[in-house]
C-alpha cells in the first residue's frame, strides 16, 4: 500500500534493529515507559533499545510486524499484531525478558515491569481476538497519517477471521485516536500510578 509515498510492508529480520530504534524513540516517553523503566538519560544507552526488541521478536513469533516505510525505504512506522489465542508470552519468553530486565536494570525495575505485564494481562479478553502492539511513529514523521496507514493495514490482516481487535495504552490523546477509527473502551485501570486504557474494534459490528 502506498499513500504520499508512505509503503507498508512486513519487517525483515535484517530490518530489526531499524524498527527497534523507531519504536523506542516513538515510545520512550510513554507514561508507563517512563513510571517503569526510568528516562532514556537514567538508563544504560542500549537498556530501552534491548527492551523493545524483545517485544518485537516476541509479537513477531507470535503475530506480525508491519513497518510504514519512506521513499528513502527507511522505517518511520512500526505495528505489531499477534494472532488469536498467542498475543500471551510464553513461559519462555517470560524468562528471556526477566534475564535481559536484569542484565540492564535493577531487581526493583524488573518487578515494575512483570506487574504492569501481570496487570496488562488481566485484562486480555478471554474470547478469541488479535492483539494490536506496539503501534509506534517516529516523533520525526508523527501527525502525517503514518499511524492510521498501519492502523488500517493490521486490521485488514484480521478482517477475515471476524475476531475483533484488541489494544492497551497509556495515553489519553490515543483513546481518542483510536475511538475515532472504530475501537471502543472496555476497560481502565491504574498502573504505576498511570491510567490505562483497554480497548477493542469489534469488526463484525463495523
């Protein structure tokens, strides 16, 4: 899909790393980053980086990773997507982020981070649906329509299967974002002292 010379297509594996570095500068400032893992100036230069790897190696074991790419083909955009009944990590993947937690934060930060997992999954639906995560926009390229390209695109790779899609986040100008492409709120909690947001796009009503 092309539109203003924005295309969508799967990462590579050898594009990792350049996805990586959008999601992470994209979401580094998110409260619940922020409330979890400290700055990006408190941290280690690699910690957020290695963070978010692991959540993208995971969503992509589990799911889809499309990237919004430039005329240059360089990312601007990232969204990952996981398919139903696998958006949960698995015991082992678990262990690997507990282990990388530790390698490049404190024992207090690891257990940040596994409760606002815990909390996160809680909440999951229990029916059947696609998990939407991480959807991340370089600040650079932010309020172009990178966001709603991808947005439209993973949700077309669930449109058949006619389970909804659902969705967690930590910013109040994203509900409404979201709400106004079809999704709706289902549920909130407070995490590390930051509201949450859960939300889900019931396809077979839109």
């Amino acid at each position: 899909m092309e539109l203003e010379n924005q295309t969508i297509r799967r990462i590579t594996a050898a594009e990792l790393n350049e996805a990586v570095i959008v999601v992470g500068r994209a979401m580094e400032t998110n409260p619940i980053t922020v409330a979890a893992l400290g700055s990006r100036s408190e941290q280690k230069p690699e910690a957020l980086d290695n963070f978010f790897r692991l959540a993208l190696q995971g969503v992509g074991s589990r799911g889809v990773v499309l990237g919004a790419f430039d005329s240059d083909d360089q990312i601007v955009g990232v969204c990952g997507i996981t398919h139903p009944g696998k958006c949960q990590p698995t015991s082992k993947e678990k262990l690997v982020v507990a282990r990388v937690l530790l390698q490049n934060y404190s024992l207090k930060t690891m257990f940040k981070v596994l409760g606002w997992v815990r909390e996160w999954s809680k909440h999951d639906p229990k029916t059947p649906h696609w998990h939407l995560g991480p959807l991340a926009v370089h600040p650079n390229h932010q309020g172009k329509g990178v966001g709603d390209l991808l947005l439209t695109e993973v949700c077309k790779l669930a449109e058949d299967s006619g389970a909804p899609v659902y969705l967690e986040t930590d910013r109040k100008s994203n509900v409404g974002f979201y709400e106004k492409r079809g999704f709706r709120v289902i549920g909130q909690s407070t995490i590390l002292g930051i509201e949450n947001w859960y939300m889900i796009f019931d396809q077979v009503k839109n």
